[in-house]
C-alpha cells in the first residue's frame, strides 16, 4: 500500500466514524475564529469557548478591538493562559487588518501570517474553514497521530504540513484534519491510545508493531 493509498483510506475511515467534521472553536465570523483559533494557542478549545462569549459581547466588531484597551482584553482572556501576549496580538491583528486589508481578514498564507500572533496553523485553519481551501492544520493531534499512523515520520508541523500536502486528496485535507482531532480526543488519546477499538487501527503502523511482538510472544 503506497501512502497515498493509505491516507485515503484513512481520510475514509474517519468519514465514517466522524460525519461532521468541525472545528470545535465556536465563532460567527472569519475575525471571531481567527482570535479564537489565536487563544487556542496552549490553551483548551473548551475554555476558549467559555472566555469568547463575554470577549465578543464587549467587542463586537473589527472597529472595537482595534479601539480596545489591552489591559481590559487581558481580564477578559486571562484563563487562556499567555494573556498579555495574545492581548497585545489581538488588538495588533485587528488594527492590521484595518489598516493593511481593507478590515477583511485576508485570505492566504503570506498574509495571514504577517498579522500579529499568527502562524501556519491558524493561517491554515482560516484557509480551510473560511476561504475552502485546501489547508493542513499541523496541530499537536495531527502531528501524533499521522506519525503513529506512518503518514509521516517527522514532528516539525511546517515538515507535517508539506507531507500530508503531498498524499491527501486537497478537497478532504482540512476536514480530514478535524476528524484527526476529534479522533484524538475520543480514541487515539495521547499516553493511552484505545488501539483495539479505533477506525484506523488496520492502517496503523503503531499498531501493528505494537501486535507483532505479542505474536511472536504467543508462539514461543
């Protein structure tokens, strides 16, 4: 089975076990994900989901936050954890996409990174999500799981991305990236991975390896 092969078997098993493939960052628009995706950053989505309902209600617009007070934005977002730094990257971000974009969260890679604070995981995430375009979210699941897989055997996210760009079909990569989450919280979980009862364990080279030496146990 070549990796191409195997990565679209994948991207089909987690179809089945995961239908919808969302993002668990709950936003109404591009701005709101961005800065949520930018809060996510060594944080929980869940505890970002509890924090943006009173940021968003406080500063409802790009206009607010480029208007906003830096010190209140960090008592809003202060169980984020690294609250000062992405305070300052909010405001920043949004003052540059006023000034720089036309207050239009931009719409590649380049650009996106250029603003404050984001990297190529939250460009990539922006990409996928808002504009539809093919995007590999290299996030701490995707990286550990595509690795135990064998779709890659590198943990730099930028040298993930490039690799999985390489062997998943563009119109499934981003969701496929979702399903990896999902998947990583519910089964493939980091320290104790339920191998007997994932959807990917036949296509799994952690898993395989894991099953030879007991093999080889039971014929001895």
């Amino acid at each position: 089975m070549t990796l191409k092969e195997k990565a679209i078997n994948c991207v089909e098993a987690l179809k089945k076990e995961y239908p919808d493939a969302i993002c668990s960052l709950e936003a109404k628009d591009p701005l709101q994900l961005l800065i949520a995706t930018r809060l996510s950053a060594q944080c929980t989505d869940a505890r970002v989901n509890l924090v943006t309902p009173a940021l968003f209600e406080k500063y409802p617009s790009l206009d607010a936050f480029c208007e906003a007070d830096v010190a209140d934005v960090e008592k809003i977002i202060h169980s984020c954890g690294f609250f000062r730094a992405k305070a300052k990257d909010i405001v920043g971000m949004a003052k540059k996409i006023k000034s720089d974009f036309g207050g239009r969260v931009p719409d590649s890679i380049e650009k996106l990174t250029s603003l404050p604070g984001v990297g190529r995981k939250t460009a990539n995430l922006i990409m996928g999500d808002v504009y539809k375009k093919p995007a590999v979210v290299a996030d701490t699941h995707l990286i550990r799981i595509t690795n135990l897989l064998g779709l890659v055997s590198v943990k730099d996210p930028y040298k993930v991305e490039l690799a999985l760009k390489k062997i998943l079909p563009p119109e499934e990569s981003n969701d496929f990236c979702h399903r990896v989450v999902l998947h990583g919280r519910a089964v493939c979980v980091a320290r104790r991975p339920d191998c007997e009862h994932c959807c990917l364990n036949e296509f799994c080279d952690f898993f395989r390896n894991k099953k030879e030496p007991q093999k080889k146990d039971e014929k001895n």
